[in-house]
C-alpha cells in the first residue's frame, strides 16, 4: 500500500469512528431528553404543586363552610348565663336529680336512685322531689326495698309529686285536691313497673343506651338524656325540661318556634357544639330558676337585656 492510500484509509477509519460518536451522543441526548420528559410529568413543578394543593384546600374549604345556621350572638349570652350562674344558688344546685342519691351506697343503687328521682320530677318543683327522695331514702329506696312496699304505701311516700303548682309542703293540704294523690299514684306504679323490668332485665342495674332506657315505663327523651349524663356520665344528647325550651325560644336558639321541649332538643342539636352538651341544662335550668322566669322573668336584671330578642321586646 503506498502512503497516499495509507493516509486515505486512515482518514475514512477516522471519520466513521467520529459518525459513530456523534449518533451514540445523539441517541443519548435523546433518552435524557425523554427521560427527563417524563421525570417533568411525574414530578411537577413547584408552581404547579401550589396550585394544585390551593385547589384540594378549596375543595376542603368549600364543604366546611357550608351555610351551618347558628343564633346571633349566642356565645356572649351563652357567656352571660354562665356569669348570672356562678353563685350556684338556684334549687337546681343542690336539689337537682344528680343531687339526690345516696353518696354512702354502691354505684349501682346510686344509679337506680338518680333514675327514680328523675321519674318522680315530672312537673314537680326540685324542693318537692328532694322531699319526696328524702322520705324514699329513708324508708329504704332499693330496688327489692320498692317491690316489697305496695302501691299504696309508695303513692304516700312520694306524694304530692307531679303538680309544679306546690312549692311549700308546710302548707299543703292533702284534702284540698284529690288530683295530688292520684298523680302519685299513677307515678308511683310506673316506679313499680319499671323497677321489676330492672330486677329481670338489667341485673339490678339501669340501661346503658338511650333506646333501652326511654323503653322503661314513664320515661321520655328528657330523662333519658339525664340519666345518662347523670348516672353514666355519659353526653348523648341534651336534656331538654321546660326552663331549656322556654329559654331557647325567647333568645331564638332555634330556626323557628318549637311547640315542645323534644322539637327543642333536636333544634338545639343541630348547631350548638357538642362541648357545651354537658352543662347547658344545669346552666339553663337554674338561670330559669332565678331570673328567665316563665312570669315576669327579671329582664332588668340579666346581663343579656340588650342582646336578647324577648328583653328587648319590653323596651
């Protein structure tokens, strides 16, 4: 081979050597380019991350705020009832259903006294079923104790429960309403009836559930919820009495007027936080008690006069 046909085949060795290098970087250009492609779909940008998490927010955002109807300014006269409330005088205090067991006995019978209390309060003052209680405890308020009296000696010993107009026994006269005496009769055959349930159902013990409780003979919603919180301290729902119903609708707590304290109860439920179920009926019944009286309530004297809608009325 002479020279010039040397250098000749040099030269081709060498430019297909560099056709060789230029493919293998342009198909690895094109990989990384692809790679890269699809790493710039897989992870987005930082921009498109805000975006899309201000996008979930919204979402999120959207369902919690959607309309949930509360009253105007409920937390201040909420706040307000607490403050009339801390001297704690009202008869709810001390003379309340919780109030009235026997501390020295087992949990059991406690729980089964708190429940009889409760039935016995039914339009009845706290002052005539704390005397009521007193003369049951006395007589022996157990649940073979209940079964082994008779209806009638029961009906005297919790008489003259059942009519909110006593308010002083000292001056009650029994002769004066024979209504008195059957009310208590009536109440003290549901004692009867539900504590035998009791003793075959329940072991000597009360319900745990709602359901089964408001199941017992002269039990209702109220009670129930009472009993619950009372005697299992347990917060299922609110315990809704008179004094609860009639405040609720004077400082319109509710959508539109309630006609019974059930309709208030589930009225109330649908808004107020559940944190506030455990105090609201203490708190209410005894600011009922003392001030938001069902006559002449003492509008000039409660904090909420200005923010009430019933206290403003009288202005």
């Amino acid at each position: 081979m002479t020279e010039r046909q040397s250098l000749r085949s040099q030269s081709r060795q060498l430019h297909n050597n560099n056709n060789n290098d230029g493919r293998r970087q342009r198909k690895q250009q094109s990989v990384q380019y692809e790679s890269d492609t699809i790493n710039k779909v897989q992870t987005a940008s930082p921009i498109a991350k805000r975006k899309k998490e201000n996008s979930q927010k919204q979402v999120v955002d959207d369902k919690d705020k959607t309309p949930k109807w509360e009253p105007n300014r409920w937390r201040l006269q909420l706040q307000n009832i607490r403050e009339m409330r801390k001297a704690g005088d009202a008869p709810v205090d001390t003379m309340g259903c919780s109030e009235l067991s026997d501390r020295s006995v087992s949990l059991q019978i406690q729980r089964y006294q708190t429940l009889i209390s409760l039935m016995l309060s039914s339009q009845t003052k706290d002052q005539i079923t704390a005397a009521a209680m007193e003369k049951l405890k006395n007589h022996g308020l157990t649940m073979d104790n209940v079964m082994a009296t008779s209806d009638k000696q029961l009906g005297e010993l919790i008489f003259p429960v059942g009519f909110w107009q006593i308010i002083d026994l000292s001056v009650y006269n029994s002769n004066l309403d024979p209504r008195y005496k059957s009310c208590a009769m009536r109440k003290a055959q549901y004692i009867k009836k539900t504590t035998a349930i009791l003793i075959e159902k329940y072991s000597k013990d009360i319900p745990a559930t709602i359901d089964e409780l408001k199941a017992l003979p002269g039990i209702g919603p109220k009670m129930a919820h009472l009993i619950m919180l009372s005697a299992w301290n347990k917060v299922v729902g609110i315990g809704v009495d008179t004094h609860v119903h009639r405040i609720s609708n004077r400082l319109k707590w509710v959508k539109k007027p309630t006609s019974d304290p059930e309709k208030t109860r589930i009225a109330l439920e649908e808004w107020l936080p559940r944190e506030e179920w455990k105090d609201i009926n203490r708190l209410m019944v005894g600011f009922g008690q003392t001030i938001c009286l069902p006559i002449n309530p003492m509008c000039s004297t409660c904090l909420n006069k200005t923010i009430c809608p019933y206290g403003r009325r009288g202005k």
